[in-house]
C-alpha cells in the first residue's frame, strides 16, 4: 500500500540500521567461526581443560551474537522492503529483548568492571600468544585492530621483545620507538578508568536499537487494513411522495427593482442513485 513521508522515512530508516547491523553480525560470525575452526584455535575446544576459559567463552560469545543480529536482520529487512506487519512486528519483539539484554550487560559490566577488564586482557593474551605460534591472518587482523585502538603494543610494550612488531601502531614519540604501554595493562586501565564510558556504549546501543523499534511500530501502523469504504444507497421514493414535492420554489425579497430567485429542489430525475 502507498506510504506517507514519515512511514517511508521510517522504511528507509529501518533499511539503513539493517544494513549496519547486518554488517556488525557478519564480522561477529566471522570472527567466531573463524577462531573456533581455524587449524590454530581448534585445539582450545578440544580439550576440556579449556572449555570454561576466557578465549573459549569469548569466542561463543561472538558466534552467538553474530547469529542472533542476522536473524535480527532478515526479519527487519523482509518486513521493511516488502511492508509485511507480521515480520515487523517480530522484528520489533528481538529489538526489544536485544535493546533490554544490552542494557542489562552494560550496568553488569560497570558494577564488575575490574572482573571484566580482567577477562579481557586475558582473551587478548590468547590471541596475542596464538599469533605468535601461527601467524594467522586473521588474528593478525584482530590484534592490528585492538592496539591502534587503544596505542599499545603486546604483552610487554618493549619493542625489542616484541615478536609481533607488525601489529602494533605506529608510534607517536621517540620514546615509544623503545617502549609502548602493554596492551593487557591498558586493556585493565580502561574499562576502570573509563567505566562511565564502556556503560554509555552499551546505552547508546540500547538507544539506536530503541530508536529502530519505534520506526518499526510506526510503520507497523502505517501497514494497517484500511477500512471498507462506506457506500450511500438511495431508493427511490414512491410516487405518491413525488406529487408532493413542488417544482419550484419562489423566493422574494423587499427589494423591487431585484429579480427573485428561483430555486428547484432536487428530485429522483436529477439525483443520481447509486446502486450497490
């Protein structure tokens, strides 16, 4: 059916948060499949000593993730493109449980920060240390992308003990050419020292998808059966009503020297009736 401007604003709203999340949930799938079937990440999963480790969790954590926003997402794309309320109205039921699971996470993620940033550091240590016995692509990748987003460089910072100098960022002073903060340290630093901000990510996550579950109920009710139209049937009077309909009417004024108006009342010859 036609949409207004504000219901195609929200199609085309929906369509574009789609987008970006599909493309979030492929690089979490990604990333998961890849680390849990890689020839040099396999042997985690395959002994149970390790099943309960940061790495091992971590990495479900990912395929999980990368699933759910996929599944997410064919239901938002399918229902927005081809305006279908019952795939937007499940759409907006996954928003909403992922929007309260995202907030829920950031407020346990602020009162255990000092636990998490723990976690953290020590899945970076198993990538870093699988890099270092592999030289996967891959994690190659994963470790270039972490330490240029937080300037630090592996588990010690000293550039000469450094066995993967390729990973790191460049540095920024002459004293860095020697030594860089250890990532595990800062990955500890920050999620104690920049809590307020870990928590404000995941509550300006819990927004945007709030955001996309209001667009999706707009257009929800936009989606709406419009109501039958109603049709005016009119019978046509019997002929002993017509003789008492005048022809005409008369109308004067108190003016002389203006003409009267005459005017005809409406009758079955010149009313239309419309049938159904």
């Amino acid at each position: 059916m036609a949409l207004d401007d504000c219901g195609r604003l929200c199609k085309y709203t929906l369509f574009i948060f789609n987008l970006i999340f599909a493309l979030v949930g492929f690089v979490f799938l990604g990333l998961g499949l890849w680390l849990r079937f890689s020839e040099s990440t396999r042997a985690f999963f395959q002994i149970e000593e390790f099943n309960s480790s940061t790495f091992v969790i971590a990495v479900t954590v990912l395929i999980i993730t990368g699933s759910v926003m996929l599944i997410v997402v064919v239901f938002g794309v399918y229902g927005a493109c081809n305006e279908k309320r019952c795939a937007l109205l499940t759409f907006s039921v996954l928003v909403t449980i992922l929007a309260v699971a995202v907030v829920v996470f950031g407020v346990i993620a602020y009162s255990s920060k000092e636990e998490i940033g723990l976690r953290v550091a020590e899945f970076y240590s198993s990538i870093y240390l699988l890099y270092v016995a592999n030289s996967d692509p891959v994690l190659a990748v994963t470790l270039t992308f972490i330490q240029k987003l937080l300037q630090c460089c592996g588990l010690t910072g000293v550039t000469l003990l450094n066995v993967a100098k390729e990973t790191c960022p460049d540095p920024d002073s002459f004293w860095e050419h020697i030594k860089m903060d250890a990532c595990p340290g800062v990955i500890v630093d920050v999620f104690n020292r920049n809590a307020p901000v870990v928590i404000g990510l995941f509550v300006g996550t819990g927004v945007i998808l709030l955001l996309a579950l209001i667009c999706s109920s707009i257009l929800t009710n936009k989606l709406k059966t419009p109501p039958t139209p109603q049709y005016i049937i009119q019978i046509q009077p019997p002929p002993s009503q017509l003789e008492c309909i005048p022809t005409s009417t008369s109308i004067s004024y108190s003016y002389p020297e203006q003409k009267p108006v005459v005017l005809t009342p409406l009758t079955v010859a010149n009313n239309p009736v419309v049938i159904t």
